[in-house]
C-alpha cells in the first residue's frame, strides 16, 4: 500500500501548526532543506523557553541540545537570524514529534516561515546531521517514500496542493516524465534538472527558437525548479531576444524588468524542453507570468515573469513557470518527474 499525505496551498503557501492554540502563520513550500518559523512565534517560544508556566503555549519545545546554538540563513528575499529549537509539529495532519526548527529572532525582508524540502545534502551544517520533514514522514511511518508532488495551479486561482508520498494523475495531462537531478556547478545541493530548449509563440506564429538563436541551452544546463521564487531567471542571451519582442523596459530603482499588464491577455505560449530530446515539453501562457508591480500605481505595467539570470548556471524557474507545471520530486530513485498541469 502507497502511503501519502496531502496539503491544501493557499496562494502557493501551506499552513504548518505547530503544538500550540493559537493558529500558526503560513510556511512557504520553498525547496531550502531545513525548517523555520518566522519572527511571530519570538515571543510564543522564547517565552516558553523562560517562563515556569507555559500550559497556554507549547509545552514540548526545548533548546536543541539544551544551549544555545544560533544561525545565520541568507535567501534571496532576505535574511534570516536565529536559534535551534526542537518541538512538536502538525503537517497536513501527520503530527511529527522532535523536529529540529530554526527559530528567528531577527528576520530582514523575510517575513514567511519556511517548511524545507530540499535535498538532505542542503541540510544546515551548523548542527549535527538529521532528519528533515520528509523523512521524518518516512520514519514515523505516514508516508512510505522520500518523495512529494507539487501542483500549484493557474496564478488566477493562487491555490494549489502538494502531496507528500504521492502523486494525484488528475492534475496532469499526459505522461509525468522523470529526469535526473543533475550537479549544480555551484557545488551546492539543489533540485536541478536539464534544460534543453526554449521556444515562443505568437498567434501561432513562432518568432524565436533557442536552437537557432541561442547557445546556452546547448549543453543543457543545470536549472533550478524553484516555488521559493516569484519570478524566472533565464540565460541573458534568451532574455535579451524578448527585450524586443514584448517592449520590455527596465526599472531605474529596482533593476527589474516590466512589461505592459495587457500582455497576459495576448495570445502567447512559451515552450519549455527539459531532456534529450526534448523529453518533455511544458506549455506556459501569457496569463501565469505578468506579477503586480508596486512602483506602478496605474496597474499599467508589470512585472515580467522571466528576468536576466545571467550567463552562468544554475537558472532558476520559479512560480511563473511552476503554475504550469506538475512537479514529482524522488529522492529514493534522484529523479524530478514533469508533466504538463491540468488546471481544476
């Protein structure tokens, strides 16, 4: 019997409780390999942590080895500063117990929790070794593989539902294709795949090829799959060619790339090849990549949803391409699984 557990994503986050009354806040599903909760359990725990009293609040949280052992987390979004704990969690029902948690008690433009699910490679090394949520879900016996499926669906809806162990073949169409993680050349560990082609379409037209345009998908490079980030970063010498074709024009202040908000209404598809092959193909529409831009008041332009990633890899994929995409990830046989999503 397959075992599996599923959470509901509530614009493209899960809600993670952990033992006490009070709700929790929401953890992004972000592919860091450990777990923390944001600056709004400080005061919850530190309290607990020095107050003889606290049946009103966790009564299973304990300094991780008894002392104090701080860390130090840096993300894109921002910076994170805090200290191991270890407490009791709830995850779409399955309650863990003795789960290492990274506590902030300072957070710099990082305001979410995050419920790590990366390789165990990409494990803080500041501690000693040990298990992440997945395979805590293995070991106390909810789930039966080192595994998990995640469907984000349409930006639209910003719902979505990742299953731990499992996968749900009603949100895909056609076959759920695996691929191999490959070496990040960073060195570090990271859910990377090859990315192989790279093509657009307008009004059925196509105006660009990466086999006929571009050398950096050549080789395949290695591609981050990514829910922790937004937007998608591309090789510069594919992101220069859509400068012109959607009349791109680059914040001053920010360095962000925007186009106009109408754009998502036009009739264009964006073709992405992973594999030899291409393997696979996933189909992304005008509509999932344009995000509000908060320097524009109008509502006149957005965000683009694939920014300048440079020359060197690893690239990054993030939410624009994700809500198109059914991602498995397998940890047991090191294979990420693709599949065009079915939107529900």
């Amino acid at each position: 019997m397959i075992l599996a557990h599923v959470l509901s994503v509530d614009a493209h986050t899960v809600c993670t409780p952990v033992s006490r009354p009070r709700p929790p806040p929401c953890s992004t599903v972000f592919f860091a390999a450990s777990l923390w909760s944001n600056a709004e359990f400080k005061t919850i725990l530190i309290n607990s942590l020095i107050t003889p009293d606290y049946s009103d609040q966790s009564t299973t949280v304990q300094l991780l080895d008894g002392v104090q052992i701080p860390f130090n987390f840096s993300y894109g979004s921002g910076d994170v500063i805090g200290e191991y704990i270890t407490d009791n969690i709830a995850v779409g029902g399955a309650s863990l117990t003795n789960v290492i948690i990274g506590l902030t008690t300072e957070d710099i433009n990082e305001g979410r929790g995050i419920l790590g699910v990366g390789l165990p490679a990409g494990e803080a090394s500041d501690i000693p070794e040990h298990p992440g949520v997945l395979e805590l879900l293995v070991e106390q016996g909810y789930i039966s593989s080192n595994s998990y499926s995640l469907y984000l669906d349409s930006y639209a809806l910003a719902t979505g539902e990742v299953i731990f162990g499992g996968i749900d073949s009603s949100k895909y169409t056609g076959d759920l294709v695996p691929l191999p993680i490959v070496p990040s050349p960073d060195g570090a560990a990271r859910l990377t795949v090859e990315w192989t082609s790279f093509n657009i379409y307008i009004d059925g037209e196509c105006p660009y090829q990466s086999r006929q345009s571009s050398f950096s998908l050549n080789n395949g490079p290695a591609t981050l799959l990514d829910s922790g980030t937004t937007l998608a970063f591309i090789p510069q010498d594919i992101f220069e060619k859509m400068i012109p074709l959607f009349s791109l024009t680059q914040d001053s202040q920010t360095g962000e790339w925007l186009g106009l908000c109408s754009i998502s209404t036009e009739n264009i598809q964006f073709e992405f090849g992973f594999g030899a092959g291409p393997e696979v193909t996933i189909i992304v529409a005008a509509s999932e990549i344009m995000r509000p831009f908060s320097g524009d008041s109008t509502g006149t332009y957005c965000l683009f949803g694939f920014q300048n990633g440079g020359t060197d890899p690893p690239f990054n994929l993030g939410d624009t391409f994700l809500t198109s995409t059914y991602v498995y990830y397998d940890f047991d046989a090191y294979t990420i699984s693709l599949a065009q999503a079915n939107w529900t």
